[in-house]
C-alpha cells in the first residue's frame, strides 16, 4: 500500500473541503477502499475519515418518502422497521449481499460506489485494463469473461456492476443525493451509474467533489409484491452471476405497476423498462412471464464465456416476478 495522509472530519463541511483535493478519498466502511488500496489500484495520497459525520440516521418524512443517511450499515438498514415493512425488497438485497462482517461495517455511500470485481481491474498484474488505466485496452474481451456485462457493454469495457442493494435502488427509485461547495445535488437512480461508452474509468455521474449525504426511498407502492432473486455460484458470500429485482403492483391478477432491475449483466443496475411496459394490464400469466423475460434481456450481446447469462437472466426474471406476485 503506498503512504497516504490521514484526517478525519467532524463535520460535513470539513469532508466536503477536503474532497476539493482530487487524489483525496473518503473512507467510510473501508471494505471496499482498503483492498484497492492495498492492491495498488486505488492510491489517493489522502483520505478523509467520515465515519463520524452524523449521517447515520433513517428518517420516516412527512411525504412518506424514507431518507437513508450515507453511513447508515447495511446492517441497520436491513434491520430497520420501516424498510423491512415498507421496502422489503431491499432488505432483502441486503443481506443477500456479502457476510454479516462486512455488512455491518459496509455503508450505503461506500455500496453505491463499490468498484466492479472484474478480475483484470483489480489485479494490477494485468496491463492492459481501461477502468483502471485508460487508454490500456480491455483484457476481459478476449480472456475469460465469465462474470461480465451481457448488456450496454462498450468496445473499452465489459465489467459489470457488483452491488446487490443497487439493483434494489434503482428499481424502487430511489434518488442519491450529493453535497459540494456548490450545493446540494439529487441525481435520480436510474443515471448515477453509467454506462462504460468511451469512458469506463468513470463508474458514476457523482463528481470527485462530492459528498453524498443520503439516499430518498419514494413512498412505497411495492411492499405487498416484491422480491430479490440472486443467483451465484455457491449459496453465500457471493457476488451475483445475475440477480433481479421485481417489484409488482397488482390488481388482483392483472399487473397496475412493475419496477424490473437486474444485477450481474451491465455496467450500471439494469432498469428492464420494457419488461416492465409489458407488464402493465396483463395477468401475469407463462405467456407474460416470458414475454418480460424475453424484454429484459433485449438487445443482449454476450461475450466468449457468458451467452448462459442470457437464458439465466430470463428464467431469474420469470421467477422473481411470480415469486413477488405470490408473496
Ligand atoms: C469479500 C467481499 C464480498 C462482498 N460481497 C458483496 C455482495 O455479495 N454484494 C454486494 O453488494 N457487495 C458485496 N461486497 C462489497 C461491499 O458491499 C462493499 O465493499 C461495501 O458496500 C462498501 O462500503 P464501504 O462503506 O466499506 O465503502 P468504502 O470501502 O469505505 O468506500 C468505497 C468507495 O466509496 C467512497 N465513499 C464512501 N462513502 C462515500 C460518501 N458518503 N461520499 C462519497 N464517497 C464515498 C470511498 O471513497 C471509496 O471510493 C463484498 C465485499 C467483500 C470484501
Ligand atoms: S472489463 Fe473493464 S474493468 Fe475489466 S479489464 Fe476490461 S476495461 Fe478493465
């Protein structure tokens, strides 16, 4: 690991300063930080300790919305009445995610902007990695690509995204939002991760100045039909090959609303809006179900290792739309 400084902030404005210095990072869980760190990806010459900011609150507002502080653990929001009654769903991506040592350490700040395990980017023995150092080229498109996007992948960069409570976010719509000297910015879900394009050393649209504050959960429509399918290659301490996140509304039998993302396949949570359109006014029947399978995975381009990402996607997508219908 290469030396760095270290301060820890009192308060939110003492981080925000710091973070005018661009090889400055904020340390928060560390889970994620340290290991690049420690493996020469990552080396910022400082890092500011923010894990005794006070935002550690989940506040119940008066609009029904939920704001989630950025240091809340993933621990306490799994645990957290009104998310386990209001948003079951990403409760469920939760604790889904990781060990329970890792989850009560890891925060929402730190899981929005964990880094992908793609196995080039985080081993700096491999050259030729453009997340990590642009410009390099792209091992992963011709070696083993196993684990890698099937969608809205780029030429530079084929990683996907590793979080499971992000696939929970964007499909409840939830909005990230972020301080600077500048004010305070919401940035809805579905555009804080982005795609890699020509520019895949960028995972976010959050600035290198930027603090985010909290996550806002909108009032919940989705507790009575959802669910959090991962699937991996062994039962825990896993991260996802794909997973889905479904949450339905319904009338009866017939489908009034659907939230579909998924994890595993992109470079960014996947929102399936069309599976979701093609959802809308159906009974959710095996010709629905295979129809917003079938959507999900719309305009899917497999690599060398992956094409079982395709089919597997949409059987977890089938799945975890009747298993959110019958909860
Ligand atoms: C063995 C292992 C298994 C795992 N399995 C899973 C899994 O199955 N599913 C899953 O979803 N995750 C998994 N994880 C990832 C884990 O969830 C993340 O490491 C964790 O959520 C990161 O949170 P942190 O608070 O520790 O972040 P840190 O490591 O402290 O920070 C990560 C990044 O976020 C920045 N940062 C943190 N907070 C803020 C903020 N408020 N504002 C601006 N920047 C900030 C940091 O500067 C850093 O760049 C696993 C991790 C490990 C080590
Ligand atoms: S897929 Fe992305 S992260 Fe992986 S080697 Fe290629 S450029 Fe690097």
């Amino acid at each position: 690991m290469k030396a760095f400084d270290y301060t820890r902030a009192k308060r939110v404005d003492d981080a925000i300063a710091a973070l005018a210095d661009p090889n400055t990072r904020c340390l928060a869980g560390g889970t994620n930080l340290l290991d690049l760190m420690k493996g020469y990806v990552e080396q910022p010459t400082r890092l500011v300790d923010i894990t005794h900011l006070p935002l550690r609150d989940i506040e119940a507002l008066p609009d029904g919305s939920l704001r989630i502080g950025a240091l809340v653990s993933n621990t306490d929001l799994a645990n957290d009445r009104n998310v386990r009654e209001r948003y079951p769903l990403l409760a469920q991506a939760l604790v889904s995610g990781a060990s329970p040592q890792l989850r009560n350490m890891a925060s929402v700040g730190g899981n929005l902007l964990q880094r992908t395990r793609c196995h080039y980017f985080t081993d700096v023995g491999f050259d030729a990695c453009n997340k990590r150092k642009p410009g390099s080229g792209c091992a992963a498109r011709e070696g083993p690509n196993r684990i890698h996007a099937i969608l809205g992948a780029s030429d530079q960069c084929i990683a996907v995204h590793p979080s499971d409570m992000c696939v929970a976010l964007a499909a409840l719509d939830a909005v990230v939002e972020a301080q600077s000297r500048s004010g305070t910015r919401r940035i809805p879900m579905r555009d804080f991760h982005r795609l890699p394009g020509t520019t895949p050393e960028r995972d976010t649209e959050l600035r290198r100045d930027e603090l985010i504050v909290a996550v806002t959960l909108p009032p919940s429509r989705f507790a009575d039909h959802s669910r959090y399918l991962k699937v991996r290659d062994r039962a825990s301490y896993e991260f996802a090959l794909v997973s889905v996140a479904a949450a339905l509304e319904m009338d009866r039998d017939h489908v009034r609303d659907a939230r579909i993302a998924l994890g595993g396949v992109a470079h960014k949570p996947w929102r399936a809006l069309r599976a979701e359109q093609a959802l809308v006014g159906h009974a959710l029947d095996d010709a629905a179900l295979a129809a917003a399978g079938s959507a999900a995975t719309e305009g899917a381009r497999p690599y060398r290792d992956n094409a079982f990402k395709v089919s597997l996607a949409q059987r977890a997508v089938m799945r975890a739309l009747r298993e959110a219908a019958s909860a």
